[in-house]
C-alpha cells in the first residue's frame, strides 16, 4: 500500500486568491445576480413598460455608480497605505 502523498494539485473547493478587491468582486457578482432576476419579475412589479424600463434603468445606473464609488475607495485606500510605506521607509 503506497502513503498518502500530500499532492498540491488537489483542490479543495473553489478558492480566490486574497485581493484588496475581493468584496467589490462579491459585490459584482450580486448585481450580476440580482439584476437578471429584476429583469425577470419587473413585469409583475410595474405595470407599463415605460415604467418597466425606467426601474431597469435605474437600477442598472444605481448599481454601477455603486461598483465605481465601491471600487474607486478601495483603489484610494491602498493609494494611502501604499504611501504610507513609502514615507515610513524613507523616514528609516
């Protein structure tokens, strides 16, 4: 009987790589949810496809200035702490 071998190539379930952006990545992947399934039930939300298309509109329009302020923060935040390095390292 051969040991066990501990063989890196094996996956344990689906894994990310750690990222800054991570949770602007989950949030993406909501909207790109919960968009479709708006498309889906608006006809019984609204009546009118004016109106229909103006809640789609409007949805779509929220959740990427969402995605944008979301992600241009965490771009920002890693800008600051990058700098913040930096100064500290030339201050060494």
């Amino acid at each position: 009987m051969e040991p066990q071998r501990n063989d890196s190539r094996r996956m344990r379930g689906i894994g990310v790589a750690p990222s800054p952006l991570n949770k602007v990545k989950f949030e993406l992947g909501v909207v790109l949810v919960a968009l479709p399934l708006l498309w889906l039930v608006v006809e019984r939300l609204v009546d009118g496809w004016v109106a229909q298309l103006a809640l789609l509109l409007v949805a779509g329009c929220t959740a990427a200035v969402w995605l944008v302020l979301r992600t241009r923060s965490v771009l920002r935040r890693l800008e600051l702490e990058q700098r913040g390095v930096e100064s500290g390292a030339q201050q060494e």
